[in-house]
C-alpha cells in the first residue's frame, strides 16, 4: 500500500466476500480506483504457437524464426496440439468454462514487429469463459476475483529502438510464440490487490506448468487498465498501462495512475480512454505515441485455419489428470498438519516448496518441519541466493536431523550447529554429529561430576541460591560450557536443583 | 453507398497506401460505384443463417510440439531490403 | 510424326517411354517455342537452364527404365507458385527481386513426378483479375484473334500466362490457381481444358495468397486426359496447409470411361438470367444435347442463391486480400521505397508496390471489414456462402453434376472495361458460385463464337468427386471435337 491509503470496504466482488479496498483520499473527497489485469503468459512449449520454430529465451536475433513466422508469401500456420492442451488445463485450473468450440481471428495492424500485418489471436470465441481467481487478503480472509476469459494468440516479434540513431532494429525469435491472454474482470480494487491476483495467478501458472512465470524473461507481462470513481458510483473512463513486467512496476504505474486521474478530475478535466506506457525510471505513466492514431483491427476468422473444435472426453482427461493446486494444498496444509493459515500460504506458494515440505513432514511433527524449512532452509537459501530446487540438503535429511532432536540424541542448539555444517557439506547429519563427536551426553554419572565440578568452583553463586534462584541458570550455563554443549539440559536441570536444593 | 474523399483517405491510411488528391477523387468514384453494386445483397433474408467458416468439411488438424524448423537466419534475411547486425532495420520508430 | 510441340500430355509421355524422341529433344522443341511466343508476354520468368536440367535427370531416368509419372514432360507454372531459387513475383512491383527459400507443395510434388520447368508465366497483379492485364510486367496476349479483326485479345485472367502458354503450344501444360475463375475462365478464353479442384484437394502451402478461402492450384492443359494426369500429381494431403483434405489422390484417368449413361446432369436455369447472349446460351444447349446422347438425362434444377454470388463474392475476396497483402510492407522482402518515417516507408512501398486493381480490391476489403461495416458486408456476403453452398448441397440430391457455360462471353480486346471494375468483375459470374462453395469445376471448349473465338463448357461436380467432372468433361471434349487452332501458334 502507498502512503494515502487508508482501509476501508466498498464496491462489488463477483463472489465470496465484498472485496477490501483501499479508497484514495484526494483534495475534494475519496476516490476508488478500479482495475482489470490482461496477463499475458508465455505458453511452456518446444516450438512456436503455428510453426515449429524453437522459442527458447535469449536465442542470437533472428535464429529462431520460420518463414511462417516472417510471413513469407504462402507461408500457413498449423496449430501446436501442446499449446491448446496448456490453455484448456490453465482453464480448468482456473475453474473457467472451457468453450469445445473456438475461432481463430485475424487482428489487423501494421508494426515492423508483426510480419503478416496481423495477430492471429481470438476475439469472440475463446478457447475459455468465464473463471475465477481466490485472493489471499492480508487481513487473512479471501475475496474471489473474476476471470473474464483466456484465448490463444501469438506474440509479436521484438523492437529495439535504442541500438541505432535512425534505426529500429527487429528480432523475430519471439514472433509467433504462444501466449494465453488473461483477462479479468475489473474486480481489483487497490494496487494491492493487483499484486495478490498476479502472485496468485503467477503460482497457479506455475502449479500447472503452462507458464514459467518468467517476468524479467518475458514469460509473464501485464496490461492493467485502470479507472477511478466515487464509491458506488458508475465505471469511469479507463486508461490501459501496456507490458508491464514485473508486480512492483504493476503496483507503482497503478498507483500513479490513480492519482494521476484523480488530480486530472480534480483540476475540472476529463480522464480519456487512451494506451500509457509506465516509466520505471520516473515513475510516471505517459501516452504511447505509436498507439496515438486511432486504430481500427479489422478482425475477421483466420481463413487460413479452421474453427478449433476440442473432444469432450479429452478435456475431461485433462481435468482428471490436473495437480493439487494452491488454494486446495494450502487447506489440505492446514487440515491435514495443523499449520496455521499464514505458514501453510507461505509453504504453498510454489509447487517445489510444498513437496520439500511434505517430504520433511512425512512422519514427524509438522509444525517442527514447517519452522525448520521456513526458518533456518528459508534463511540458508536467501543468503545463498537459491531457490528451493537447488537446496543443498535434501528434505529426507532434514527430516533426519528433526529425528535426530526428537530421540534426544542432540539438542536443539547443537541441531543449528548441525544445520549450518549440512548446508556446507550435504552431508547426512549423523555423519556430522559422529565426525565431529556432538551426541548429547545423557550419563548421569559425567553430568554429576561436570555438576559437582562447577559448585565446588562458585561458593559464592552456591550461597545466593536460596534467596536468588537465577543463579540455576549460571549452573546450567557453566555445565554446559564444561561439556561443550552436549550434555541433556533437561538431566543438567534436575541434577542442579537436586544438588542445590538438597 | 458512396464514399467521399474523406472516407477513402481514412480507408487508405488503415490500409497504408499513400494516395495524391487526383487518386482519392478517382477511387471515391470507383469504390462507391463497386460498393453501390453490392448493395443488393441487402434484399436477401439471412435472418438466423450462420456464416460460412470454412467449405473444408474438417476439424482443425493439429502439430506435435516439436521443433522442425527455423535456425535459418540467412533464409530469413536474405531478401530483406535493409539488414544489420542479424536484424532486419526500419526507419526509427517513437513509442 | 507431327511436330514435339503438337503432341498431348499423353502422346508426349508415351512417346517419351516409347523412345521415339528424348526428353532434351522434347524440352528443346518447346525452349524454342516458348522464345518465339514471347510476342504474347506468357512468361515473366523463363527458367532454359533449369530445364536443361531437370530433361537430363528426366532422360538418365527414363534411359533407366524408371521413368516418373511425368517424366520429361516440360510445363510452365504460374508465377504465384513459389519456387525455390527461383524468382517468384505474382506480376507484382512489390515483389521485386524476391527469390524464395522454398518450393510449393504443388510445385515440389510436380518436379517429384519428374516434370519440367520452362518458366513461370504472367498474370493479374496477385492473381485479382479476369484479364492478364493487370500485370505489373504487361498485358498477356491471347493468341486467338477474332476473324478478320486484328486487334490484340486479352487472354482472360488471372492464369492468362498459362493459358496463352498453353493454347500457343509454348508449354505441353501449365499449373494454374483459380481464386473466383482464374482458371476456368481463360481456358475457356484460350481454347484450352482448365479444372479447378475441390477446395482442400491441392495444397496452397507456398502459393502466395489472394484469398485463402477460395484459392486453388489445378491444372490447364491441352485435354482433358492431360488435365488429370497432370492433377494426380499436383493433388493430395499436405499437413502444412491446415485446409488440405486427408484424403487419397484417386486415379483421375481411369474416371475417364467416356460413360455417362444415366447420370442426372443438373441445369441451372438461374444461369440463363438477364440477357445471357445468344451464341453463348446456344453452346449450352448443344452441350446439354451432347450429354443427353451420351446417355446422360439433363435435370433442370434451382440455384435460388446464385444470383448473389458474384456480389458476395466480390466482399469476401479483397476481405481476405486486404489482410493477406499487409505482409508487403517493405521490411521483410521485395520492394522498400525509403521514407522518413516508418509510416512513410509503408505508405510509399504500398503506393508504389500495389497496382491500380490491388489497391481498389485492398482498399474495398479495407472497408468491409472496418469498424461499423463488418456485419453489413463480410458477415452477411459469408452468410450468403453459407445459402450458396446449401443450394449446391439440394441440387446434388438430385443430380450428379453441374452443366453450364464457363463465362458469359469470348475473349475480348485488350483495354476493354479496363475503366469499370463491375463489368470486368462481370467475366466471373458463372465460375463463382463453385468458388464459394468449394466445388470441382471444369472448362472445356465446346465451341466457337461467331467471330471465330474459343467458348468453353463448365462441369461442376461434389465436392472431391473431379472424377465425374472429368468423365463428364471428355465426353463433351469427344462430342465438341474442338480442332480449332489458334492464330498464334509458337511451336
Ligand atoms: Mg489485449
Ligand atoms: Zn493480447
């Protein structure tokens, strides 16, 4: 949230409970500020959405490129099977309806970057209807955001305006690649919640393995449209933010925008419906110029392909076979081990986390293997700047080292020793706790002497035992100085107050 | 139908094709005489008559994901009016 | 023996396998006869040395006794076919010096079976025309001339380099696309046998687009025999093309029984409507005649849709060439004329690049598809598609194919309607209607007119059923005895 905002609740959700929103306060009264998102995802696949060049990211300019994809004369498309099967899962994992008959349109536009001179994308029949998407409010609860719709369509090449003085430079690698636009309704009510809806959106690509959710790569890229109104009062005049790629920039253009139009108001004038780009240097929105002159896409079906006409049972195959997404593990989590909500949403957000968890858990006590991976892994794996793939301990080891506390056979401390070394070495932790001699001693008779050794050492502290008990901790302390740590604080305990107390 | 000047430049410049005031007076009297012409249709009832998609009585076919093409940038750029450094060059764009 | 150059397809093939002349002495006599009919501008491109060439591999394989399907047999191919390392304009200035990295399909196919290139022959400006005028690289001339008039004919259009080819014995046969009539039309204009495919029958994949929903390679050539050899190897199933038919490519000369007894032939009366000249409507009923004595039984039938389809037609081509033609941009390839700014860039290549007759037919389709016009024009003229292919879908209920004449008139002059877009647009009324409706269609000449020029007969068929249009077709060939030969011939 910016500075300005203050918390309060209006306006309309599709589902679920009315969604919290933060009102802007201007200089004549507050303000709401209402958003849609168009995501734009990269679908996961070999070769390009008609043609069967490669899209790997950061390829040499023009390596990965097809005479489909430059739009040679008589070049056809012909469509990736693998690109539907991504959108129709994506669909169903957002609980949208899966239209079994969709059309292929040409959108007609002139861009040094779009070869044909038109996008084959889909405009009144698209491959998926209506879904939704829960967020996941700070204040703990959770407001259902509707998802408009997801169509199939190709991205455009890439222009580089800043490699020549009078040049622009076109790279077609990217043209024709797969992309599933993702439209919601203008549910969003804050910069925000804009944020929740993309991470959420963003980990359900993920779950599913139809986006990698890239945004520096590309992968992921968002258009918001934004808008502002007296609370309950109609839509205003909406301005649409293009290719923004990454959620902080989404927040901050959303951010600015909304003053921006708020002040315009303000000041007597009059929002016009027009594209902006965000700049991230200056942190302002400006009108795009090259999308100034009023366009007009002529969208006609692609007479090139046929309407695409999907098996019933094959898509419900793919609903069959679809994974544990977000929102069912983070309840499973919270049912089936007891988590409080907020640890399982964190364990949850990606798909890898979840599974190092349960593999840590399986068996033993979850809250236990819930601190240790959200704690000291989670810290360990920052530091090093990895991501959960690349943990250098494996979850059964880590599982072994919570074993390892659980039997007595270390302490918690000597358990952090223990950690640190694993994620040095991969090492097994009972390799460790044997190299280098770390089992809790838990022989009464060493633990006497140790104990013994230590009063005959402090008559002083011995005498301020019965009017200032504290001084068990010093005992405590000094015994486990004397046996490096290793003997059972629990029996250093008894064994003191025994002694002293007798 | 007819259409003036005006509505043909409007035509021409989505259509990008650069047209003289000499050419926009002549195709305003072409394109209205072509248009005029089809106005016919409009008598024929198609009340509830859906589109023609496709005369192919076929679904869709449909590709493995694999890649089978590209890696030619050579082919790519070889006809090209204006190339540099493995891209094809325009005259400078403003966004 | 007759002249190389006067043999069919058919002869020239047996010939060849016979060993009674070469495959270089074949490719010779028409090298020499395609220089001698450059008066009629055919050929844009002529590709000598290829077909050297290709007559080489040709002989070594039929020396072999391995002879292909169309081994030796030297054709010219239309200059919308994309041929690898060779140039490939569509008669366009916006395709200067563009050579492809691929080969068609169509084309691929054809060099398989062992045929060879001559060149590549004329055209209207990407194929949108009905008179080869349109050109950016001149008019074709027919090498029909009326009797006693001198005056320069048009060949008919869009395949009118073909066709002229063809008719002046320049090539043995020629490839052809027909979009609204492109290759029935000038067949029938130059004396010639055109057929146009079922839709989906030939791959278009590397035939640059006019309008993708319409477009079809086929095959003109001297016979109607000669048209279904050269169709069984232009045919068949190409998973690059999304709108090629899985189906197997039948054995189009065995159709060729020369028996038709008892075949209903359908007669469209609409087809007589308003002012149907007379020597035009007189070869049609001589054709129905000559079907009913071969055993057929004539069926008058209603095509109450047809009357619109020129108009439709007229929406949804320059719809989808408006669309298919943004690619010439000055970027990727061909013609860039420099501006200051990308626009200018555009707007100058295009002004300069497209002829008159591309930019009316862009410019038309610009609008029809524009914001506030798409539901009046492209929506409704694809709904009339929808009346036209189901009065079609009636009409084969009842019969098994279509007679009717190809085009409304015989060659005309050089110039003629060349200021009136609607009456050259005029030329297409009776190939359109199967256009719309995907059907197989065949041009045969039947006839002449009175000042002596070719007229052909059209046989239109189900769809993927050419073998009945084919049958149908020689029967009318045998009846008509089409002997006549053209004032021009080069070899
Ligand atoms: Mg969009
Ligand atoms: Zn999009």
């Amino acid at each position: 949230m910016g500075p300005g905002f203050r918390r309060d609740s209006g306006g309309e959700g599709v589902g679920g409970r009315p969604p919290v929103s933060a009102l802007i306060e201007g200089r004549t009264g507050a303000w709401e500020v209402v958003i849609g998102l168009e995501v734009h995802a990269q679908v996961t696949a070999e070769a390009k959405l008609f043609s069967g060049a490669a899209t790997a990211f950061g390829a040499e300019p023009n390596t990965q490129v097809s005479p489909v994809d430059a739009a040679f004369p008589g070049m056809l498309p012909v469509i990736n099977r693998h690109c539907v099967e991504q959108a129709v899962r994506t669909g169903l994992g957002l609980g949208a309806r899966i239209n079994l008959h969709s059309v292929f349109d040409r959108k007609n536009y002139f861009y040094p970057d779009l070869p044909p001179g038109y996008q084959i994308s889909q405009y009144q029949q698209p491959i998926v209807g209506q879904g939704r998407l829960v967020l996941d409010l700070p204040d703990g609860t959770t407001r259902e955001i509707g998802i408009t719709r997801l169509h199939l369509e190709q991205d455009a090449g890439k222009s580089l305006h800043d490699q020549h003085p009078g040049l622009t430079y076109v790279d077609l690698n990217r043209a024709g690649i797969g992309l599933m636009e993702i439209v919601s309704e203008p549910d969003l009510r804050s910069a925000g919640e804009a944020g929740l809806y993309l991470r959420k959106l963003r980990s359900i690509l993920r779950y599913l393995g139809t986006c990698d959710g890239n945004m520096e790569e590309g992968s992921l890229r968002c258009d918001c449209n934004v808008s502002v109104r007296r609370p309950g009062e109609p839509y205003g005049t909406r301005c649409e933010i293009k290719n923004l790629n990454s959620v902080r920039f989404v927040m901050q253009a959303i951010d600015y925008e909304a003053r921006r139009q708020i002040a315009l108001i303000e000041a007597g004038g009059a929002v016009m419906q027009e594209t902006r780009l965000y700049d991230s240097g200056r942190g302002e929105t400006r009108p795009m110029r090259s999308k100034e002159e009023a366009h007009d896409y002529r969208y006609f079906p692609d007479p090139d392909l046929l309407p695409l006409d999907l098996d019933p049972e094959w898509v419900e195959r793919l609903r069959a076979e679809l994974p544990e997404l977000p929102d069912a593990k983070k309840a499973r989590f919270v049912a089936e081990f007891g988590l409080p909500p907020a640890d399982a949403e964190v364990l949850t957000a990606e798909r890898a986390t979840a599974g190092y968890f349960e593999k840590v858990a399986a068996g033993r006590d979850p809250k236990a293997a819930a601190n240790w991976v959200m704690g000291d892994l989670f810290g360990a794996l920052n530091a090093m700047g990895l991501d959960i793939e690349a943990a250098p301990v494996a979850p059964e080891r880590l599982g072994a080292l919570i074993d390892l506390i659980a039997d007595g056979t270390i302490s918690g401390r000597i358990a952090k020793t223990v950690f640190a070394e694993m994620i040095e070495t991969g090492e097994a932790p009972e390799a460790i706790v044997d190299r280098k001699g770390l089992r809790q001693m838990s022989d009464q008779g060493a633990i006497e002497k140790a104990v013994a050794a230590a009063l005959a050492a402090h008559p002083a502290q011995v005498a301020q035992y019965q009017s200032n008990p504290k001084v068990l901790g010093f005992f405590v302390g000094q015994v486990m100085k004397a046996t490096q740590g290793k003997a059972n604080p629990a029996l250093v305990n008894r064994l003191l107050r025994e002694t002293l107390g007798g | 139908m007819a259409l003036n000047k005006e509505e043909v430049a409007h035509i021409a410049k989505l259509a990008r094709i650069r047209l003289n005031d000499a050419e926009l007076a002549a195709l305003s009297g072409e394109l209205s005489h072509i248009l005029t012409w089809v106005e016919e249709l409009r008598e024929l009832d198609t009340e509830n008559v859906p589109p023609m998609t496709s005369v192919a009585a076929m679904r869709l076919p449909m590709r493995e994901d694999i890649v089978t093409d590209g890696d030619c940038r050579d082919a790519i750029l070889g006809n090209a009016p204006q190339t540099a450094k493995g891209f094809f060059a325009v005259p400078k764009v403003v966004e | 023996m007759s002249r190389l150059t006067d043999l069919t397809l058919a002869e020239a093939r047996a010939g060849l396998r016979a060993r009674d002349f070469s495959a270089g002495e074949l490719t010779e006599a028409y090298v020499s006869a395609m220089a001698a009919a450059r008066p009629l501008n055919a050929f844009i491109t002529e590709t000598v040395d290829r077909a050297r060439a290709m007559a080489a591999e040709a002989a070594a394989r039929l020396a072999r006794g391995e002879a292909l399907p169309l081994d030796g047999i030297p054709i010219a191919v239309k200059d919308l076919f994309c041929t690898k390392g060779v140039p490939t304009t569509a008669a366009s200035h916006i395709l200067d010096g563009f050579t492809p990295p691929y080969e068609s399909t169509v084309t691929d196919k054809l060099w398989r079976a062992g045929a060879v290139l001559l060149g590549k022959t004329n055209l209207d400006e990407f194929a949108m025309g009905s008179s080869s005028t349109t050109s950016h690289y001149g008019p074709v001339e027919n090498p029909w001339r009326r009797a006693g008039d001198n005056r320069p004919l048009v060949a008919g259009g869009s395949s009118g380099g073909s066709a002229a080819a063809v008719a002046a014995h320049a090539a043995l046969a020629a490839t052809g696309t027909d979009t609204g009539g492109s290759i029935r039309q000038p067949a029938s204009f130059c004396g010639i046998v055109g057929l146009k495919p079922t839709y989906g029958r030939c791959s278009r994949w590397g035939v640059v687009a006019f309008a993708s929903s319409l477009d079809q390679p086929g095959p003109m050539a001297r016979s109607v025999r000669d048209a279904a050899i050269l169709l069984a190897a232009m045919a068949g199933h190409d998973k690059r093309d999304s709108t090629s038919a899985p189906l197997p490519v039948p054995d189009f000369e065995a159709a060729l029984s020369g028996d038709i007894r008892g075949l209903r032939v359908g007669i469209p009366k609409v087809y007589r409507a308003d002012g149907m000249a007379a020597e035009i409507e007189a070869l049609w009923r001589q054709g129905i005649a000559w079907l009913r004595e071969a055993g057929a039984e004539p069926v008058e039938i209603s095509l109450p849709t047809t009357r619109h389809a020129l108009t439709a037609y007229y929406i949804i081509a320059p719809a989808e060439a408006s669309s298919n033609l943004a690619r010439y941009d000055g970027v990727k390839f061909g013609l860039r004329v420099p501006g200051d700014s990308l626009e200018d860039m555009y707007e100058e290549t295009r002004a300069a690049g497209f002829g008159a007759e591309v930019r009316r037919r862009v410019l038309i389709g610009t609008y029809v598809l524009s914001a506030g016009y798409y539901d009046a024009y492209y929506l409704k003229a694809q709904q009339v598609r929808t009346l036209i292919a189901r009065d079609f879908a009636a009409a084969f209920e009842k019969v098994d194919c279509l007679l009717t004449p190809t085009a409304p008139s015989a060659a005309f002059a050089i110039g003629d309607h060349a200021n009136d877009p609607v009456a050259m647009y005029l030329n297409d009324v009776f190939t359109v209607p199967a256009s719309l409706a995907g059907l197989p269609a065949i041009s045969v000449p039947a006839g002449l007119s009175q000042d002596g020029l070719p007229l052909g007969l059209q046989v239109i068929g189900r769809a993927f059923d050419e073998e009945t249009v084919l049958r149908v077709g020689e029967v009318l060939e045998r009846a008509a005895q089409f002997t006549h030969r053209p004032s021009f011939i080069a070899g």
